[in-house]
C-alpha cells in the first residue's frame, strides 16, 4: 500500500472531550481517596469567606495538579487550561470551577506564615500513615537544609543570598525513606542549622513518631555538619535517640587521629571508591561528654584514582551508638549486633547523599523559582510542593505498583503515565473514560483504576 494514504492532508475541530493528561486522573482520584482533600479542605475552610468563588478543596486540588502536570511553572498557565473542558473532566471537576490565574492568586493572597503548621501537620498525618503501612524495625530520618535559586526574582521578599552564594530561599527539611516528612520554608541569608528551629523540628516529630509507633520504636537521626552542635546531640541522647553527625575537622581532631595505632584503621569500600577509618572516644573542648567518634579519610576517588597521603579528604563522625545503650534496646540481637559495628555507622553516614535524592524529587516535580512576590505565598506553592511530592511518592507505592519503578523521579512518570491520550463519553448518566486498547493493557490502567480508588491508607 503506498504511503502517500497514510499522509495527513487536512486538519480539523472534534467536538469529543479528549485529554492529553488521562494519567493525571488516577492521581486525582488517589488526592481523593486518601483523604488529603478533604483535610486540607477541613483545615482551611475559613479562608472561604462566601459561596462564591474558588472553592478551598478545589483550589488545592488543581494546584496539586499543576504541579504534577509539570507543562508550566507560570500561574498564568491556568488561565490556558482553564478553556480546556477535557482537563476538567479529568480533574472530575464542574468545567465553570476550573480555577484562572486571577483566583489562584486571589487564594494564595488569602494565606500568612502562620498557616504553615497546618500545612506542616497535614503532611505529616500523611507520611505517619506510609510508616504505619511500611512498619520499619528502625526508623532512619535525615535532617538536612536546600537551597532554591530565585535569582530571577531578585526582588521578591525572602530572596536573599544563601550560603551557595546564589540569590533564592533555604527551606530546611526532614527526610524519611525518600519522602520529605516535614519542611520549613525560609529566607535566602538563614543558616544551614538554625539549631533552635532544628531542635522545635526534632522535638515536635520525634514526639510524633513515637506517639504514633510506639516508644519501643528505634530512631536513628543523620545529621550533616551543619547541625554539628552540643544542644543537639545532648538532646537525642537524653531522649534515647540514636545520632549520626558529621563533626568538623578540627586541629584537635587530627592531633586524637594521629594517635591512633595502625593495627586499629579499617577499611569501607563502595564502588571503586575505598575509605579507611579508626574509631575512638571525642568531644569538644567545651563539652562535657565524650561521643564516639569515627574519623574517615579517602584513599580513592569514584574512579579508583588513588589520594596522595597530604591531600587524602577527611571527615569525622560522631555517634552516641555504643556509648548509649538504650538507643538500640529495643532492637533484637542480630541488629543490635549490626549497627554496633563501626562500618554500620560508616555506611549509614554515606547514605546521606541519597537522603539529598529527594531535594532532586521535590525540584522535578515542582522548581526552584517561585511565582510570586509575596513570602507567605511562595511559601503556600513550596508547601503545596512538598505535599504533593509525598502524594506522588505514595502514588507510585500504592497505585502505579508494576507499571513505574518506585524510584522514578517526576519526568519519567509523567512520560510513561500521566500523558497519555484519553476521550470521554457519557451514556446513561456514567461518565466513561476510554483509552486505546494497547494503553489499557501496558499500564495496567483498569487495576491502576481501583487501587486509586481505594488506596492502603487515608487520613
């Protein structure tokens, strides 16, 4: 057959609803059925000060949706989407409430720092309900700060130089197997610790945690060296909570280390890349305790590059593991046994960097410029950013279960997904949403359909 009757010769209008997102409903349905939209609803139900208007749950729900569509940053994008009646029936929204830019901002405008902790507290309900469902022998957060760039915005409130000489803001955040499970949004010029803010964070999660799971739970908190502080450390060994801290190299440090017989360094391998390591009893000049510590060096780089002697990078890791026996008595033999071990403690510390992994997440799904001038309103987007990154998180554990590796950052779910060409149809008062055959079956988008429907946890 010749190709010439294959070729495209005139373009038309369809009166069909179709969509180029039909993946997107699924995870609307998911928002749904967990609950989140209702909560969120709930929360802030006296921002809706009428009938009129943009509703507080639909609002949510179509910025949600913004930012898992991923096509613009730009609020002026739901002015675009808001003539699409294919968009609405897969928001399973009345076309009329499709939200506009002005009322997204209008919204927004509604909002003050003070309605953070909500925010704050909704995500977490959530992210307690994932651990509840995973039950973990032991729970391992990750308390680390990121930096958004703005320097686009240079005027926009909060935007201020940050520690990686760059104009933006700095929020600090909490992670938990790969999920931000709490997050404050802050100005550019704010230090990586804050250690007053960090320990309201700790203390407010931990109590948490252990309310939630029980106080048999084990907890072992990774520090990165900005949070190298005594009140920290002291706080998580007087609450029984095992630490894991980057120290800083200190002259002192190195005058213990030089001390430490050859026969006692060991040796941590990853890849190519080849650390040595001794351990020993440290604390600064000013503490009153003695913390164990680990001072690490690399010999090689990724490439298996060998490290002359005097230029070999270095670094030194405190712990109250081995030096208070509670943080693990709740743990069985076999793993208490483990994490004893100073190479346990040396591979928990190089998980750090994929503990960074979800910062990485959270900027795919969302970005790092913010929309608007007003702090109060970035810091509602970054929030609402967050939260639907630990929706898309359970998203892909709970509903997309063989179709999407649980690793997948946005962009690839979205490829594989989220856009996908769908049509709908109304017969007899049912709303059918229809896909190609072949689409059905690769995404498993019947089976992906119900477990959206009634997913393993709500709130």
């Amino acid at each position: 057959m010749s190709t010439s009757n294959f070729r495209i010769n005139k373009i038309e209008s369809t009166p069909d609803l179709i969509t180029g997102r039909a993946g997107l409903a699924p995870f609307c349905k998911y928002l749904e059925s967990t609950g989140l939209l209702n909560r969120l609803e709930s929360d802030f139900s006296s921002l809706k000060g009428s009938s009129k208007g943009l509703k507080v749950k639909d609002f949510f729900k179509q910025v949600m949706a913004w930012l898992m569509d991923g096509s613009s940053r730009h609020i002026s994008y739901f002015d675009e989407l808001k003539k699409d009646e294919g968009y609405a029936a897969t928001l399973e929204t009345d076309f009329n409430d499709l939200a506009s830019s002005h009322s997204i901002d209008r919204m927004c405008e509604k909002f003050t720092k003070l309605d953070e902790p909500k925010l704050r507290d909704i995500l977490l309900d959530y992210c307690i309900e994932r651990m509840k469902i995973e039950k973990p022998t032991v729970i391992e957060l990750s308390v680390d700060s990121m930096v958004m760039n703005n320097e686009e915005a240079k005027k926009r409130q909060g935007v201020k130089w940050s520690y990686k000489k760059c104009l933006g803001f700095h929020p600090m955040q909490i992670v938990w197997n790969g999920m931000i499970i709490d997050a404050i949004f802050r100005s550019g010029e704010k230090s990586t610790n804050e250690i007053d803010k960090t320990l309201a964070m700790l203390k407010r999660l931990l109590k948490r945690i252990r309310k939630e799971m029980g106080d048999t739970v084990t907890i072992i908190v990774r520090l990165d060296s900005g949070y190298y502080d005594q009140r920290i450390m002291d706080y998580l060994n007087a609450e029984n909570i095992a630490f894991i801290v980057s120290g800083k190299v200190f002259e002192f440090v190195k005058d213990a280390t030089r001390g430490v017989p050859d026969d006692e360094w060991d040796e941590y391998k990853k890849g190519k890349s080849i650390w040595r390591f001794a351990e020993y009893g440290l604390k600064s000049k000013s503490w009153k305790k003695f913390y164990r510590a680990i001072f690490t060096q690399d010999i090689t780089n990724i490439d298996g590059e060998i490290y002359l002697e005097f230029a070999r990078p270095s670094n030194i890791i405190l712990t109250n593991i081995g030096v208070n026996e509670s943080v693990l008595a709740n743990l069985n033999r076999k793993d208490k046994e483990y994490w004893l071990k100073a190479i346990a403690i040396v591979t928990s510390h190089h998980r750090r960097g994929a503990d960074e992994l979800p910062h990485r997440a959270l900027k795919e799904l969302g970005f790092e410029a913010l929309p608007f001038h007003k702090f109060s309103e970035n810091m509602l987007i970054y929030q609402c950013m967050v939260l639907t990154l630990a929706a898309f998180e359970g998203f892909k554990r709970d509903v997309l279960i063989g179709v999407v590796s649980p690793k997948s950052y946005a962009n690839t779910v979205r490829r594989k997904f989220i856009d996908i060409a769908g049509k709908f149809t109304k017969s007899s008062g049912t709303i059918f949403l229809k896909l190609r055959e072949v689409i059905l079956e690769r995404l498993c988008f019947h089976k992906v359909w119900q477990r959206a429907i009634s997913p393993p946890i709500t709130i």
